[in-house]
C-alpha cells in the first residue's frame, strides 16, 4: 500500500509526517482532528504494510500487537489509544514515547562504559519483569525494541511478535515456524517454543553483550543451520575484546546466553538484583574466561542438543512466583534470640522447597551506628563488623537451588529505607519481626512495622517471636516436663 499523505483525516484523526519506514509497518505521527480531545500525550499511528510483496506475518503481527497492546499497562509500554477496522485500513494509535533506542548507544564511535552498560540492563531487566508480570513475553527484543527515556527508564516497543499466555498465540498457529530477529533470538525460539520468559532474558544478553563488545554473540545467521548453532556454542566471552572488563559483569552476560533456558537467570527481577549489587555476584570460570570454549565440549553439547527437548515453562507470572526475592530484614540491635530465631524459621519457610528462589537479609543501621566505637574503628569496620554478624545469622539458610546475599544500609528513617531496597530490587515477600513494644501508642504512632506493612510493594511477612519448648525450658534454668 501507498504511504498516507500529511494532512489526511482518518477516523477521527488527522495523519502527520512518517517517522519511520519499517520492514513490517509505517508509522505517522497523528493527532486527533477535533480540538478539545487532547489525550494530555503525543501520539502515533502505526499502519501494517500490506503490499503483494509482504507476507502474512505482517497482517498476524498485526493483529497480535493488537489484542496485547490493550491488555498492557504500566510504565514501561506505551499507551494504546485506537485501533482501525482490519478490512478497511487497520492501524494502531498509541502513545509517542520520546527518547532513544538502544541503537543510539550501538551507533556512537566509542563504546559504553560498564557502568553505562549496567544501567542500561538494569532499566531492560525492571521493563522486562513488568511485562512478565502481565504474563506477556515480547519474543522480540533487540535494540531497536528497546527505547530509552530521559529518565533513564525503558518503554518496551513492538509486541507483534509476542506471546499473551492468556490469548491464542496467533504466530505459533498460523505460521508453524519460528519467528523473530535472528541474531537475539534464543535457542529454544530456534526449535519453536513459545511463551518462556526466559527467552526475553536472553535476548537482555545478547544486547549487553553487544554494548559491551560492539559484537553480536552468536552473529547474525541467515540459515536456520546458522541460527541452530547457539544451541551448543558458547559466545567468545566479552573479556576477549575488553579485558579489563570486571569479572563479574562477564559472569552475569554469560549466564544469560546459556544454551539451556533452565540455566539462565530464572527471572529478569534475578538479573536486575545481580546488576545492581555486584559484590554479591559468585564469579565463575566463566566470568574469568578471556578465551573461547574448547571445541570438544562444543561437540559433546552437540550431541545433547540433537536429542534434546524444550518445554515451555509455566505462565510468566507463576514462573516470577516460583523464583521469588525473599527479603528478610533483621535487627542488629536489642533483638532477642527468640525474634532472631524465629525470623530464620519464617524465611525457610518463605523460600520452601522452590529452587531458583533468592534470599536477601538486610539490616539497617543510623547514622549515629556508624560512628566509631573508639578511635582505631573506621566507618567501614562497622559496617564490616554487621555485615559480618548479618552473615553469620544467615549461615544456616544458605541451602542449595537458593543464592543468599547480605545488605547493610545506612538510614535514620528505617521503614522507608526498607520499603526503597524491596521497590529497588523489586523484592517479592519481606519478613520482618512484628513490634511488641509501643502496643498501645500503635493507633496514634506507627511503628516500623506497620510503617513497611503500609508502604511495601510487596507481600510482607510479620513474624512474632517464639522458641521451641525445650530452648525456652533451657533459657530459663528448668528442666522441661517429660
């Protein structure tokens, strides 16, 4: 079809210059015709391409981004305004998001820094979780997907490829193929499986991956021979083209191009958690590499992947649900060995019998904390000395399937500081003690309890203080009853 002219009035709104020409769609900036129906945002219109050249994905992208774009909300997609008739002229009216695609960071002469980079993948991996907490996965992500705001935060754009666990899957049905941008689809993408959210944490990788190196991980194949080979490879490890790359950040890049879904961050609120706090990254040989894997295991994965059969994972949501962030926090000061010990009971049972789960403790200290015992104690030392008693409380919950990680914040306002790392790290349950002082003041002034109860974004946890029978008998000098 012909490009819409400057000027031209269509359902209500008035069609403005083409801003991008694309293999798939043309989209126009647009306004509404009438004055007074301002929606308070600028906005697009994106008309699907439909020449007898184009093919028929372009019309069930179409019609997918439809159906999902409406189902969406949040931050981090853009507002959907409209649709037009499919047998007339189908369009979609969104909202214009103003800023930058990753391809801006891709096109610049120098490379970005690794802070650059961290951030950028932090900003993915939050846009990311939101989408999967919709039960959407995107299937499509690559730089020109991924916009970023002035303010630092990622708007997701595309959803024609995506998948809606709680909508036909109208590619899987009527293509029979996969689909997608080669050079950041994942493996199991290759073989046909759709709707695994960890293929969007794949698809972060490779993009980390490219604005670290200014490489492609796996290239950009053209043959599905090409495309199967990243079920089996390793990329070359990024420390090859920048050595002086941290171990750390290669360790978290890497994991998220694993071959196996099941290997990979198990969710994108995972991966963010790791890129915000590098200290608590467990580098491996892979995060120390600096040359490629031998081709023998090469050709030992190679046998595997011949037999090898993917299976789509659970809905999105439950997949994020069965691999929380489990925040635990615990006091450093006046807390009895019954509050202790009950809050390490609560957070095992938090974590369960789910592998892949991940435990935070954080204790937060003031200011009037950090000021030094005596003379010979820095500021760091205490800090140190918490962060070492945080450690040692937290021994026993370090069990296998579950990564455990300890925090020591600075803060005079304890609850907010609280609320800001659960937000921050997009935390799934926080378990704190319950007060048991101030009982009667509790109408009129909350405690931090309460104040975290109210705020959090999350699920919280009040635990009361208890010991077993036999541990109380003890502490208080008696024999207990036979």
């Amino acid at each position: 079809m012909k490009l819409l002219e400057s000027g031209t009035e269509l359902d209500g709104f008035v069609v403005g210059e083409c801003i991008h020409y694309g293999s798939m769609a043309h989209i126009y900036r647009v306004a509404y015709a009438q004055s007074g129906s301002d929606p308070g945002f600028p906005m697009v219109m994106k008309v699907p391409r439909m020449t007898a050249g184009d093919g028929a994905e372009n019309i069930v992208s179409f019609e997918v981004e439809h159906q999902i774009l409406q189902a969406l909300s949040g931050p981090h997609v853009p507002r959907f305004v409209a649709a037009g008739d499919l047998e007339r002229l189908p369009y979609l009216v969104m909202e214009y998001v103003p800023g930058h695609t990753l391809e801006h960071w891709l096109e610049r002469r120098e490379r970005p820094t690794a802070d650059e980079v961290v951030k950028l993948g932090v900003a993915m991996a939050h846009a990311v979780h939101s989408l999967h907490q919709q039960n959407t996965v995107h299937l499509d992500l690559k730089p020109a997907n991924v916009l970023v705001r002035e303010d630092g935060r990622v708007v997701l754009l595309d959803f024609g490829l995506s998948c809606h666990a709680h909508f036909p899957d109208l590619l899987a049905e009527q293509l029979r193929r996969a689909v997608g941008s080669p050079a950041w689809m994942a493996p199991e993408q290759v073989v046909g499986v759709r709707g695994d959210p960890r293929s969007d944490i794949f698809a972060i990788g490779v993009m980390l991956y490219q604005l670290l190196t200014g490489e492609l991980p796996f290239g950009a194949p053209v043959t599905a021979g090409g495309l199967r080979q990243r079920l089996w490879m390793d990329p070359t490890p990024p420390r090859h083209y920048r050595p002086l790359l941290p171990p750390w950040l290669q360790e978290v890049v890497l994991r998220c191009l694993e071959p196996e879904a099941a290997q990979r961050y198990p969710s994108a609120a995972h991966l963010a958690f790791d890129l915000q706090n590098p200290q608590q990254v467990r580098v491996s040989a892979r995060g120390e590499r600096t040359h490629g894997t031998p081709v023998w295991t090469h050709f030992k994965r190679w046998l595997r992947a011949a037999g090898m059969h993917y299976q789509p994972s659970p809905l999105p949501e439950r997949q994020i649900a069965e691999v929380p962030i489990v925040m635990v926090a615990v006091p450093h000061k006046d807390a009895s060995d019954a509050t202790l010990y009950s809050l390490r009971q609560a957070a095992a049972r938090s974590l369960g019998t789910r592998p892949g789960a991940r435990l935070t403790c954080v204790t937060v200290i003031s200011s009037g904390d950090t000021s030094s015992v005596n003379e010979d104690e820095s500021e760091t030392s205490v800090h140190r000395r918490y962060l070492a008693q945080l450690r040692q409380w937290a021994q026993p919950l370090e069990l296998p399937g579950h990564q455990t990680s300890c925090h020591v914040l600075e803060a005079n306002d304890v609850a907010q500081a609280l609320v800001d790392y659960a937000a921050g790290n997009r935390v799934s349950v926080i378990v704190m003690g319950a007060a048991t002082h101030g009982l009667k003041t509790q109408r009129f002034v909350a405690t931090v309890p309460i104040k975290v109860a109210m705020d959090a974004p999350c699920t919280v946890i009040l635990v009361k203080q208890s010991l077993p029978f036999e541990m109380l008998a003890a502490s208080a000098g008696t024999d207990p009853p036979e």
